[in-house]
C-alpha cells in the first residue's frame, strides 16, 4: 500500500510541482480578469464584493483612463518600430562587420541593459533639460527615452539570432545566382525574422510597461503605468483590470494562434 | 592553355592566405572540360579553400582562375557558371525541398521550373519528398537534394565537396555510380574533392592528389597507382614498402641500387627523378600485393628482384588474402599481401622467406623525402 502510493507520487510529482509553479505564476492573473468584473462596494474596497458586466460595458468611464491607454500604445508602436529598425541595423553590423572598435561597441550596446532604470531616468532627464527641453517635455522625451532602453534589447535578440545563422546559407544562395538584394530578402531576412519578430513584441511590452524611465521624462503626458500608479493612491478603479485582462488575452491570442500557424505549416509540409 | 574553344577550368599560380598561414600555395592546376576531376588529400590540406576560391566565396590571395576564355578570379559568385555541393549542405532550412532545387532556377528567371525540379527530384528518388523541409530527411537525403538543388542549373563546373560524405557504405556506393552515371550523361565538368582514395580512384577521370596546399601529383587513377612520384602519394594512395637503397651504375634501361649485398632493379622511366638518381641516394619502392613470397632459398627465375633472409614477423589473414610482415636483416619490417590462391601452404611466423618481384613494378623516389609521409593512420581508415 505504502509502495504504491510512493510510487504514485514518484511518477506524479513533477506534474504535482509544475501545477503549483503554473498556479503561483497564473494567481495574479486570475485575479485581475476577477475583478474586472467587480462591483466595488466603496472606492477603496480591494475584496470581491458582486458580480457586473458595468466595466467592460464602460471601459472608458474613470477620467483619463482611456486617453492613457491610447498614448501608452502610440508611444508602444513607434518606440517598437524605431528601436527594432534601428537595432536590427545595429546587430548586423556587430554580427557581420569587422571594424575597430567592433568589441568596444558590443559592450556599450549591452551597457544600459545592466544600468538600473532610475538612474538612466534621470540621467536623460538632466540631459533633456540641459538641452533646453525642460519646457517640452512629453509625448517626444518620452518616446526618445522608450527608443533608447528598447534598443539594447533589440540589438541582443536579434545578434543572437544571426549569430546562430550559418553563413554558408547565404553563400550557397550567391552560388546559386541570387544577387547581394535577392540573398538578403530570400535567405537571410526570413532566417533572422523570427528573431526580429520577438524583439519588436518585448520592445512593446517594455515600452507598454514603462513606469520608471517615464515619469521622469513625461512632463505633463500620463501614460498608462502612471495613471495606475496615480489611481492607486486613491482607490484602483476596476476598469483598470478590464485593460489588464485585454492585455492578456490579446497575448494569449498571439501566442495561440503562432503556435497554430506554425502546426499547421509543419502538418502541410509533412 | 590547350585549344580555344575548350572550356577548360585552369587555376595559376592560386594563392590563399589565412593571416600568415598559407592554406593553398602557389596551386596550377587544368581541369579539362567535361571530364571526372577528383581532389584528394588529408584533412585540412585546402581542398575546400580550393573550391570556394574557384566557386567565388573566397577571395584569391594571388594567381588567376579562368574557365575557357573568361578570367573569373574576381567575378562575384552568382555571376560564375559553377555550381557548389557543400560539403555541410547548406540547404535552405525555411524553404521546401522542392523550393531549395528551384532556387537556382528561378533566380535566372529560367521558365518551366517545376517540371524541371520534379525531374531532378526523380533523378535523385526524391520525388515524394518535394513538400518536406530539409530537417524532415535524413542526413542521405539532404545531401542528395543538396545534389539536385546544384546539377539543376547545369552549370559548366559543378563542385562538389565531400558529397557523399555522410552516407552508409551501401548507399555511398550506390551514388557513386549514379554520379558516376549523371555526369557521363550531362557532360558537366565535375570536380570532386574527397579524402576517400578508393572514390577518388573508382570515380575520376583525372586524380589530384594534395598535400598541405600544394598538389603533389596529378594523373589517372591507375597512373598514380602504379607511378606515385612522392612518397607521400605512394603512401596516401594504398600502401608501399620504401627501401633506402644506392644507386651503383645501370644497365641499358634500367637502373641499379643497392641494399646490403642486394641488387634491384629498376626500369629508368620508373625514377621520378633523374637528380634523385644521380644523387645516388633513393627510396626502392615496392607495392605489398606485387611481390611473391618463396621459402628461404628457393631458385627464383632470372630477373626478378630478389631480397632474401626475410623473417616471418606477423600474419594476418583477412579473407581474400593474407597480408605478412617480414623483417629483413637490416631490421626493416616490409609488407606483402598474398591472395588466398590456396596454391601453396601459408607460411607461419618465424619462417625464413624470400621475396622477389618484377623490376616492372618497382619504382624509385628521391630520398630526400620523409618515408613516412602520407602513411594513413590506423584511426582514418
Ligand atoms: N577562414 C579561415 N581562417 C583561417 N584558416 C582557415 C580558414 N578556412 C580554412 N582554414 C585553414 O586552411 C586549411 C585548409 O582548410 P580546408 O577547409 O581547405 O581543408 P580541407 O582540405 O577541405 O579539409 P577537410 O578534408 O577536413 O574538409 C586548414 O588548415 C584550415 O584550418
Ligand atoms: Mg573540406
């Protein structure tokens, strides 16, 4: 009896602990789909107190709220182009040029990654300022600033991607007469966008997510964190977890329907 | 350069330098059109540095390449009418197998492209696979779509590194002949680099044989067999026995040499060098299977080369023949291979033997070289 039931946790126990790791990382999320649908007793109620369908019928109804989450994706999109262009640029130079100062270059890329946010914060901030911005700040410093973190993690992703690529493939495809152009966009571009893909999805969700780096550089613009941040001093309003349940599922419809896309790609082919 | 109209690849004087390291020296080498051309030699001697100068991937240090007419040394790859098997494939892994075999196709703008890689996929026994991606074959496979993706484009030279490097015993020889067979049937000038002496000599027309960079000789297979001009050939191509011996006079055509009170000789057009011969000092060299074996003693018929007193030091019977190690009195262990004729009883160990072979078959090489040049170790089969 004893044997077996040994056995049954021998054979189950790293289902047991995968569960309970999934539950602790997952807990946060459930929350936040829970009380978007929250009938809040008072303003500062954090607990469950009735069920309504009031917050996603009216997204939009806390002030501000709305305008934010629009500002927040719009800073998003252009801070995702900008770095992904411009790191995807960088990385190969670093990955296929050699040029002096090649190593040096490597490392400063790699720097404000390691620097913690506060300090790079206001560091731009001085700097905005003593450039004479003190007076403009908002929706431009802030995009500036999002570029400038986003692009250290642009340029790491997508180096490690090439780095991985054989050269031979593009070799193999001169050999077979396609030009420098045509080597590029039929060989080496579809090899390295998946890794161009994934860059630009972290760099929106760093740059979504930016609370730090922001506030320092948003003068009189509200993006989303700081309008969380600001609400929660007085009482979170539930539509709040109403945009964190979209977030959600969007990324989870991402993600499902890659995963899709790709099975069925695999199930045609085979 | 032979007629004009010959589109024959010629490499002069092509140099490639890694840093310092000189990876391919001072390399001539005339490849004529249309014909079998295999590339031998140990690893790391610049086979593959050779074909990537002559594909356009790597750039010369010094020398000229020319296909017929036109100096291609510095025309880019794709402008090149050479087509390359790499030796790691290189297929494209985004693309299917029928896309990989249509690269080349449609980046020429050529019409009818499918009906030409379903040929080709036929040719290879590929043609169920089209749809795939080249992670779904085996390692066999791909190196044939790797075939197929560059034989397409009948291109004037097809390179072909180590192709069939990564196929079983069965299916190696199989696509042997069916190489052998595609290249009879298109024409194509083929230059095949392998470190395989056997598919060197079953396969090409002509074999080059090369050595930390440079070519040490080049001739038909059975020329360079019977004629190795190095003792590094004639030890990288089967085996020899090399004896140090003295060149003392010769008579008529043929040449002297002496070793410990035993005359050999050697026909003159059979010395690779007549400096090496007048030097005095020269390797005697004998292929194992050319020489007989006679019991201590025995009459052996006139003009035969003859060295006696050998002690039985090793048998080993492997078959279709049995391979023994003679110590000579001068401490020497010489080979020799005897097919299993079961006309006479084998000798055992210990026997005292004679061994005599035909002056027609021996040859002679400069004793300035290392004899142990080329000597294949036991771990590269
Ligand atoms: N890009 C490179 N940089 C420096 N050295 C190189 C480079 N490519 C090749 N070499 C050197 O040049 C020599 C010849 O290399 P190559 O690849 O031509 O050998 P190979 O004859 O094809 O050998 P194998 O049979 O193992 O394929 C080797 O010693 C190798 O280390
Ligand atoms: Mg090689």
């Amino acid at each position: 009896m004893n044997g077996r039931l040994g056995k049954w946790v021998g054979d189950h126990i790293v289902l047991l602990v995968g569960l309970l790791v999934l539950l602790y990382m997952f807990m946060p999320i459930f929350i936040v789909v829970l009380m978007s649908f929250n009938d809040p007793a008072s303003k500062n109620s954090y607990s469950f107190d009735g069920f309504t369908w009031h917050n996603w019928l009216n997204p939009c109804e806390p002030i501000g709220m709305c305008d934010a989450v629009t500002l927040s994706i719009r800073i998003g999109f252009l801070a995702t182009i900008g770095a992904t262009a411009l790191g995807t640029l960088m990385a190969f130079a670093l990955v296929r040029h050699r040029f002096k100062g090649r190593s040096v270059a490597n490392i400063f890329t790699f720097l404000p990654m390691a620097s913690p946010e506060i300090v790079m914060g206001s560091s731009l901030l001085a700097l905005f300022v003593s450039a004479g911005f003190a007076g403009t700040l908002g929706f431009w410093t802030i995009l500036i600033a999002h570029i400038m973190f986003c692009l250290s993690f642009v340029v790491v992703t997508v180096k490690a991607r090439l780095a991985g690529l054989d050269p031979r493939l593009e070799q193999a495809a001169m050999d077979l007469y396609a030009n420098e152009w045509q080597t590029f966009w039929r060989v080496t571009f579809p090899l390295v966008f998946p890794g161009i893909l994934a860059a630009a999805l972290l760099s929106f969700s760093l740059s979504f997510d930016d609370f730090i780096i922001t506030n320092l550089n948003s003068g009189q613009e509200v993006t989303f964190p700081m309008y969380v941040w600001g609400a929660a001093q007085r009482g979170i309003p539930p539509q709040i977890n109403v945009i964190g349940s979209v977030m959600f599922f969007l990324a989870l419809f991402l993600v499902i329907s890659s995963e899709v896309f790709q099975r069925r790609r695999a199930r045609v082919t085979a | 350069m032979a007629d004009s109209d010959a589109e024959d690849l010629v490499l002069t004087g092509v140099t490639k330098k890694f840093g310092t390291f000189k990876a391919v020296d001072d390399l001539d080498l005339t490849v004529p059109q249309g014909s079998f051309f295999a590339l031998l030699g140990p690893s790391g001697c610049g086979k593959t540095t050779t074909l990537r100068m002559v594909a356009g991937l790597e750039e010369l240090t010094a020398g000229a390449i020319t296909l017929g007419p036109q100096d291609i040394s510095y025309l880019k790859p794709y402008k090149r009418p050479v087509n390359t098997v790499f030796q790691s494939y290189a297929l494209f892994p985004h693309m299917t197998i029928f896309e990989n075999v249509a690269f080349g196709l449609r980046r020429q703008g050529k019409k009818d492209v499918k009906k030409q890689v379903e040929d080709m996929l036929e040719l290879v026994e590929l043609a169920q696979y089209g749809a795939r991606k080249p992670t779904q074959l085996s390692g066999g496979q791909q190196q044939r779509v790797a075939l197929a993706r560059a034989l397409i484009n009948r291109p004037q030279v097809l390179l072909l590194d180590e192709p069939l490097g990564a196929l079983d015993l069965k299916l190696r020889r199989a696509m042997q002949i069916e190489l052998k067979r595609i290249q009879t049937e298109v024409g194509i000038t083929f230059v095949h680099v392998t470190h395989d002496q056997e598919e060197a000599m079953t396969m090409a027309d002509t074999v080059a044989v090369m050595n930390a960079g440079l070519i040490e000789q080049m001739g038909e297979p059975k020329e360079l067999y019977e004629h190795p001009r190095t003792t590094f050939v004639a030890n990288f191509l089967g085996q020899s026995n090399l004896i140090k011996a003295k060149v003392n006079g010769t008579d008529g055509d043929q040449i002297r040499a002496e070793i410990e009170g035993s005359t050999l000789r050697v026909p003159r057009d059979r010395a690779a060098d007549d400096a090496a011969v007048r030097s005095g000092s020269v390797w005697v060299g004998i292929r194992p299977e050319k020489v007989f074996l006679a019991a201590g003693g025995t009459e052996t018929s006139d003009g035969s080369n003859v060295l006696r007193r050998g002690r039985v030091t090793d048998v080993s019977f492997i078959g279709v023949s049995t391979q023994y190690l003679v110590r000579m009195p001068w401490g020497q262990e010489l080979m020799v291979f005897e097919q299993n004729t079961g006309a006479r009883e084998d000798f055992r160990v210990g026997d005292e033997v004679d061994l005599h072979w035909l002056p027609d078959h021996t040859f002679l090489l400069d004793a300035d070289q290392d004899a142990t040049a080329g000597v294949e170790r036991e771990d590269l089969g």
